[in-house]
C-alpha cells in the first residue's frame, strides 16, 4: 500500500456541492492547490474573459492532511455531477496517495444509512491555470458596491430574463454614483434599467446596499458571467463589487472566515456600448426625475 | 421636460400580469388604445383565426390620468418577460409623454425594499389592428355554456396530454346538448371524451356549470388556442363560451367589475372533421347510455 | 346492445397510473390478457433486452367480470396519457363488449364533481407477445439482494447524473459478496462505486438491505433499463434483485398481496465490460479498505 499524503474531511457536503455549483457551469476544469495552509482554486473560462480564485482555509475542514504541497487539475463537470449526488449531511473525505499520482478519491458517506459513493477523480491538463492574479488594492477601485448577494441573483435573473441581443451576449451596463447603483440592458424592442438606492442607515441595518465611489462609473459587462458569479450566494450573504475603469472588476464572496470566492471579469469597452452608455444617461436623468 | 400626457397606477402588479400571461404566447403584438374611460386592448394571432379584447375601466386603476386618447401598437413578448420580472405587489406606474412619442414608460417599485425597475418599450406596428369587432347579439348564439375557469383550462391540459393529430393542429370538438358539454379529441391509438354535465341546482352553487341552448351544436377548434385561451383563468373564476356554426365563438372571462378579456376564435368546418363528429357521435351515444 | 364481456372498477385510479408509469416509457405496447384469476400484462423492449410480466389478480379490483379469457395488444403511450389525466381518485372502469372487439373503454369518473373522461383504446399488434417465460426457480440464482425500493431508485439515479458513455449506453456492473453489493459505473473523467452493506438484524429493521448469496457474482447492465425498472418503486416499498451469469436478471416488486411486477434483463457480456470488472476489483479492494 502507498502512503496517504492528502487526506481532508467535511462533516457536511454543503458547503463543497455549493462551491462547485458556482463554479462549475461557466468553468470546466480548475486547478486544485493542496498546501498546509488550506486549498486555492484557480480556474480561467475557455474566452479568456473571466476568472476565479477560491480560498478555503485549512481551518474550514474538520480534518486536514496535507503532507506535501499537491497541485492537480480536474474537471469541475465531473466533480459537479458528483456532488449532486450527495445529500447535504453527507461526510466527504478527500484522499490521495503517494504514488498512485494521478487520480484523486472523493467518497461521500451517509451517516443515515451508511451508504457510501466513492469517486475516482483522474487529473486533467488546465490551460495555463495557475495564473499570477496580481492583488489590486483597494484604493485603486474607482467605486464598491456592497449589497445582498440575493438580491445581486435577481437583479441577474431580471436582467436575464428581459435581455435580448440577437446572437450576441447580452450586455449589462453597471452605473455607480453616489447614491445608487444601476444595472441596464436592452430588450428587442425595449430597455430595462434597475435603480439600487443605498440604504439609509436607519431603515435595514441587516441587509444594507453599502456604495462607496471615488468617481463615478459605468462599466458594460456580458450578462452571462454576471448570471454565472451570482450563484456564489449560497456561500455568502454579501456580495462586494470593485469597479474601475482600467481595471478587472471583482466580485467577491467571502466565505464565513474560512475563505472566500472571487471571480474576476474584464469590463467590455467598445464603441457601441458606449452609445449604450449615453442612451443609458437618458435613463439616469428619468431616474433621477422620478426620485425628486 | 415634455408634459405627461398619460400616467396610470396600480398598486398591484397582478392584474397586469395575468392580463399579459393570458395574451402573449398566442398574441406577438397588441394595440393599447388609452382614453378616458380606460384601456381597450386588441390583438389578432399571426394566422388570423383568433383575436382578443380586453377592456379595463379607469376605475380598475388606483390613479388614472389620460389627456388625449392614445393609440400605441406594443411588443407583447418584450412586455410579458419585463412583467414576469415583477413582484405581485410591485406598485406598476405607465407614463408617456407629450412629444416623446415613440416609447412608453413601465416602472415597478417594490414596496418592500423600494428597488425600482424601469422599463422604456418603443411602439411597434400591429398589423391591421384595431380592428372593427362586430358585437354580436346574445340572442343570435345557439349555445351559451357557463363553467369554472379552472375546470375548462384542466379539460384543455387533458385534451392536450391526450390529443395528437401528428404535424397537424390538435381538433377538439365541443357538443352541446340540454344536459352536458362534451369535449373531444382523438389520440394516436385512440379517442377521449370529457363529459361535463349541467349542475343541478342544489348540490355546488359556488361553482356552476350552467347550460343555455337553444340548438344543439357540434363545433371544431384548433386545442392550441383554447389552451391559451384557459389562460384567463387567472383573471376570472368563470369562463362564458358562447357558440353557433355560423360565429365566431367567444370566450369571455369578467374581470371583476372593471372590464373584461374576450377570445373570439373561427370554428374549423372540415369534412374530415365533420367524420370526426359523426364518430363522436358514437361516442355520444355511450354517453348516454352510461348515465342511464 | 352488445353484451358486456368484461367489466372492471377500481375506486383509485392510483394502482394503474402507478403500473403505466412503471411501464411505458420503456415498453410501448403490451399484451393484456384478461381471465377468471385476473389481469395478466406482458411486454417486450423494441430491443428484445428487457421483458416485464405484471400480474393483478382479480382481488385487487373492487368489481371483477370477465365472462371469457380475454387477450388484446394496447399502445402503452396512450394510455399513459389517458392515466396522467386521472385523478388518484378516480374510479376506474374497464369495459368490452361482445362482438365489438377492436376497442377496450376506460371511463375515469371524479367522485368530487362527476366529471367523466372516456377513452376508448384500439387494439395493436404487440410483436410477437406473449411469451413464454419460464420460471426460474430460486434456487438457480447465484446471488438475491433485497432492498428499500426508493434506495434503489435513488442509487439508479445516482448513477444516471454521473455516468457518461457518450453515445453508447452507460453500463454498469453490479457486484454481489457476501457483505454488501456494488454499484459502478464510469463518467468522461473518474468512476464512481457505490457501496450498499447487508442490514444488521438490530438497526433498521423496517428497511432492510438483505443479500443471499451463493457465489460471488459481477454482472454488467445498461443503466437505463434500471432506470425504468427503478419506477416499480411506487408499487412496493422493496424491490428484489436475482443475479446469475447464466440467466436474465429479474427485478422484482410485489404489489401487496395481489400481485407483482417483474423486470426481466440480460446481462451484457463483452469484453469491454469484462476489462471494467478488472478497474472495478481494484476499486473493490479500496471499499474494503475504507470498511477495516
């Protein structure tokens, strides 16, 4: 027999199925980085367009092995569909083996019936992940919105349902100033802006829209990504989005002092979004109108 | 700023909603004529054989302010996924203005979190529509049948799970007689017949199955639109269909005091289908001979 | 009038939705043979790897005359159709008449408002059904598992959402030892084994996994197959599996004391299969790793 040299365990399954449900639909394979201090995530989307990094502290296991650093590639399809399979209070253990270098085994164990599913995960190539994601520190950003991750989803979910570009992806145009946030897009024969008013300290202290803007920004992003990153709120109720014009916006998780979530997108800038931009002014001064 | 011309509320977003979830799978476009006395919606389908009114009186809205009659041909599609958006207790503003002729203005505001979704459509054309809806007398219909709203959409999804012409359109044929309306369709090895007898007076008052007839009538219609049709099952616990070989049957739905959704729909009269009723006449004699 | 040659009630159409359920997404057309003792049904996979045989003795109608044996081939689809219509309260009554001997009536009656639905079924040619299936007697089978029906189900679609054969079937190998029995299957980049250990007689007494078994046996089956036998599970909470490398397979649930419903399969024998075996003994060894 080969000696363990990676060996994890999570008393709930939860938490693991949530992390590949937001990961896995926009993102096929990733690199798994195994060390003492926990494991990181990184994978990048086949268009090059996103990215995402995902820390999940040694801390957050109920148990952790990790004899060497172990870095492998897997196919989140696969992992995913596993994961469907077990039920929430399902024990997961993650286990490698010296030697037996390219597989990894997930088993699920039901502590109802003892049932036990045991995956043999093999290693994949990952396309250049790991990257270098240089941290961008914060004073850079020229704004941050800080809202419930929930009401993020809908905002998606709304936008997604209205959009419609034809072929193309459907394109959102994200606004901050001072007082709100605003996400527009265009129907086929129609546009829909949704207004997010910071909340006044007063009124909703557990759920606040929190905006804090340097400058003012507007930034137009595929719709698809945004409707992908929004799954991270089964992980966290908070979602935090850095935006800055010559920068890669951030959306950001964290995950409940164990980690976190980050997803990273490249604003698009192109001359028709910029009309849309200026057809979206329009709408601002509406919107401003309706507020006085 | 141009003057408003034209700004309706209400302060529930229902009412619209299912007025626009009974119209826009089967309706791509409608007219919306605004006046004084309310809005007067008219839609024909695509194949000419369906067409719709609605009417809902100013008094079914919470604010009502109309200037000038306005005529606006709107994209149905485009409308019904900015509704389904919507929370049943969005606060729904419609607004236009005087000179920015081209577009009309939607705004839900949620009561509950005072998020604000703007939706700003562009008229489009509408083919022919308005057109002159002739009223027909009562008296000139051969059979006038009363049932639940939730009973006529049930016996559509059963005819539809049933039915099955193959490329062809699903014909149902509706039988009235004295004591029951019969409903049926044929399937692949097969053929279904839905009985609904006439309520008798004292055992269900709440929800009547009513029958007026002064002929007996045997009539063919395409199951596609009746299925959309029972849609208004939302707006109305009953449904009114009225029918005559030499009409347009109707379909009424009241809505409840301030206006009402009529489907008007042209009987299909084939030979092929004519050998259809003759086989359910068959039918129609099992019928019989099972309720004695 | 013909006179009425059979006739029978059931007071809850719930039994015979269940058993169309059970069998028609796999089995098209089946024989019905009607006699004294009851109704006997038979089918056959277009394929000719799968058989099932149901068996309702006449106890389990509430109202049972059949005057002669009856034998007709029906559509299975259809009838399903018909069924998904039926309430799980209706009654049900099956009715043919002399001499008019090409169709069979299904009157679905509501107890609550009287509605009635009347289908009227063609007979079909069934393909060379009835068959003659020999009994197998118990004795023969190398190994008997007997579990929750719903646990079998589950693991069915466990296997399902993981398996990936691409265009092929996914296969997968059930493997019988004394303690436990396995399941196995492949995706596009791992395996996955489920393990289900024998019941201890003192934990779980209501339900049991039991395993009676002669000799070690690993077959190999195609998942969907399994997948449609699995649907018995709303027929009896435990199903009955019989393996032997020499025999067709028989999943088996009874339906309380009135009859069953048996799924019989052959094994897949290749080569390729026989190469999985070899994978999955090593996965073998592992599980019984993991139990010491």
């Amino acid at each position: 027999m080969f000696a363990t040299i990676l060996e994890l365990r999570l008393v709930q399954a939860t938490l693991f199925k949530n992390v590949l449900e937001a990961i896995s639909d926009l993102f096929s394979k990733a690199n798994f980085d195994f060390s003492g201090t926990g494991l990181e995530l990184q994978a990048m989307d086949t268009s090059h367009v996103a990215l995402v990094a995902l820390l999940l502290r040694a801390e957050a296991f109920n148990h952790y092995l990790c004899d060497r650093d172990l870095s492998m590639g897997l196919n989140l399809a696969d992992m995913a569909k596993a994961f469907r399979c077990a039920n929430n209070d399902d024990i997961i253990t993650i286990k490698a083996e010296e030697d037996w270098s390219d597989t990894v085994t997930f088993t699920f164990e039901s502590p109802e019936d003892g049932e036990i599913s045991i995956f043999d995960f093999d290693f994949v190539g990952t396309n250049g992940v790991p990257l270098e994601i240089p941290e961008f520190p914060e004073s850079e950003y020229q704004a941050k919105v800080r809202m419930p991750s929930a009401k993020f989803m809908r905002i998606c979910k709304k936008l997604s349902s209205f959009g419609d570009s034809g072929d193309r992806d459907t394109v959102v145009i994200i606004s901050v100033d001072k007082e709100c946030v605003n996400f527009f897009t265009r129907g086929k024969t129609g546009t829909s802006t949704i207004v997010c008013r910071q909340t006044q300290t007063v009124d909703k202290p557990k759920e606040p829209t929190l905006i804090e803007m340097k400058e003012q920004v507007s930034l137009a992003f595929d719709l698809r990504y945004m409707n992908s990153f929004s799954k991270g709120s089964t992980l966290s109720d908070q979602v935090t989005i850095s935006l800055s014009s010559n920068l890669p916006a951030v959306f950001e998780y964290k995950i409940a002092e164990t980690g976190y979530i980050r997803y990273y997108m490249l604003p698009r800038i192109e001359e028709d979004e910029m009309q849309r931009i200026t057809k979206e002014d329009k709408m601002q001064n509406e919107v401003d109108e309706m507020q006085n």
